[in-house]
C-alpha cells in the first residue's frame, strides 16, 4: 500500500518540510524534482502548489494534501477534512485574506467600493463575498504582484496576509477581514473509506498535530515534598494537570508537565521560592492528547 500525499510547493513548503520532520518523518526535495522521497517506504509526496491541491485531492491523484482552508473553499469542492494544522509561512497561527486600498484613498468601509475593479487570486471567494453584500464589483484575476496594482490597475484588492508588513510595505490600508484560513490535510473521500490509507491518514494527522502542539511549549519537571506540593501547583498554569507520581522517599513526589516556553523564566524561580528542587526544562518535539 503507498500513500500519495501532496506536499504544498512555495510559501508553505519549507514549514511544512520542518514540521514533518518534528513530527518524526523526514522528507527529501529536489529542486530538479516534483517528487520527495520520505522515510516511510508506505508513503510517495509530490510537490503541488497549494492552489491546485484540492483538485488532486478530490480527482484522486492524491490521496491526501496539505494546503488552505481557502483554497478548498476557493474551489468549492468537497472532500474530507483530516486535521486542521495551525500554522503558516512564518511561524503557528492563521493568516487572512483582506479587502485593501492605498492608504490616501476616498474608500472607508466595503460599500465605498461599489462599481470598482477588485484584484485577487481568490476570485470565487471575493465574488461570493461582495455579492452576499449586494454590492455590485468587477472582480478580476491577479497572476501575482497584487499589492502593486491599486490604484492604477485596480482600486482594491483582497490579499493574504500573516504580518500585514507587505501591505504596509505597499501602502495599502485593510478595510475588512474577507476570510481567515488555516493550513488543512485534506483527504480524497476514496482513499478514507479504505481502512488502511484512513490509518496511515490518521497516524499522520496525529504525529503532525502532536508536533504543532509541541512548538513553542516544554517539559518540566521537579521534585518537591508532599507538604510542599499545595504550593508548587499554585505556581504552575491553572489549565495545565500535571502528573505527579511518588518516589523512593516517600515524603516525596515528582511532578511532571507542559508550559509555554515563554512563560518559563518567570514560573522558574516561583518554583524554586515554593521550595521545588531539581527543577529541569526539557524540549518537546511531539505532544499527543
């Protein structure tokens, strides 16, 4: 049995190459190639741009895919959801697709554009979008370099974006959020009614969600006496539940768990003042709920 993945070719492939490999699978590219070999002999990836995912996916050329929420919208096609990955380009957390003008223009809210020419590559998604608004608009493809195209060549565009830089960049002011959009691992609705694929398919959504989870987060983990441990826990995240498990002294115990690695240096020293002891961090390649 080999499973066909589409791998997303462009902005999102080096991320997603990173995240296979925290999630345990390495993956090998060519610049010569639109094929990558893997580690896992069960598995083929071919490289696809992410606009064009869906389409394999759902013709079946692919057995699954990694790409946009909004270009599976974007297509209107329907398919099965596997995981929903939250990451992007440059780092975890969605991106957005908005409504922009130059800075200096007369265009304030969304009915200001009323009779204009919009810009985008998501042209079914901004149709669909001006007409639930009844607002009457020319929207036309854009082939890239949408930024530079107001107001000369259009008088707004709806534009990705994850920092908003390159719209500032361009002198483009956001008038409205079209859509947000996260990284998806669609399935071919085939391949998940065949037991063994939707396996594979669901192991691999597992290991790359654990490796999401894990990112930006870490281990910790202490000992501290019973009488103690009231004010340990009072020290660590509400949220989190922490594994506590007795050691060879039974006037002591081990606690283990998982806090965001930012929040570490303050919790570190509240630790120790709780009278913690052999308090170690330890990185976190995988996390799996």
């Amino acid at each position: 049995m080999k499973l066909r993945i589409g791998m997303p070719k462009g902005s999102l492939q080096e991320s997603t190459i990173a995240l296979f490999k925290r999630a345990g699978l390495n993956v090998y590219t060519s610049s010569r190639s639109y094929f990558a070999a893997t580690d896992d002999a069960e598995i083929e990836c071919m490289l696809i741009r992410a606009q064009e995912m869906a389409r394999y996916v759902d013709h079946g050329a692919l057995d699954c895919g990694l790409t946009g929420k909004d270009w599976v919208v974007e297509s209107g096609l329907e398919m099965v959801t596997a995981a929903e990955l939250t990451y992007a380009k440059q780092g975890l957390g969605k991106v957005r697709w908005v409504l922009a003008v130059p800075e200096d223009s007369a265009f304030r809210k969304v009915e200001d554009l009323a009779g204009k020419i919009i810009a985008t590559e998501l042209v079914n998604v901004t149709r669909n979008y001006f007409s639930a608004r009844n607002i009457p608009v020319k929207v036309e493809f854009s082939w890239g370099a949408t930024e530079v195209k107001p107001p000369t060549l259009a008088d707004a565009i709806v534009e990705i974006t994850e920092t908003g830089s390159s719209l500032r960049a361009n002198r483009l002011r956001i008038v409205e959020t079209v859509m947000e959009s996260t990284t998806q691992l669609i399935a071919n609705k085939t391949a998940w009614a065949d037991d063994a694929k939707r396996r594979k398919i669901e192991s691999l959504a597992l290991m790359l969600c654990g490796a999401i989870y894990a990112q930006g987060r870490v281990g910790l983990m202490l000992n501290v006496r019973k009488q103690d441990l009231a004010g340990v826990l009072s020290v660590l995240p509400a949220l989190q539940k922490p594994t506590i498990s007795t050691l060879s002294d039974s006037e002591w115990v081990a606690v283990n768990t998982i806090i965001e690695e930012s929040t570490a240096w303050k919790i570190m020293p509240k630790l120790k003042t709780a009278k913690a002891e052999g308090i170690v961090e330890y990185p976190l390649n995988k996390v799996v709920l």
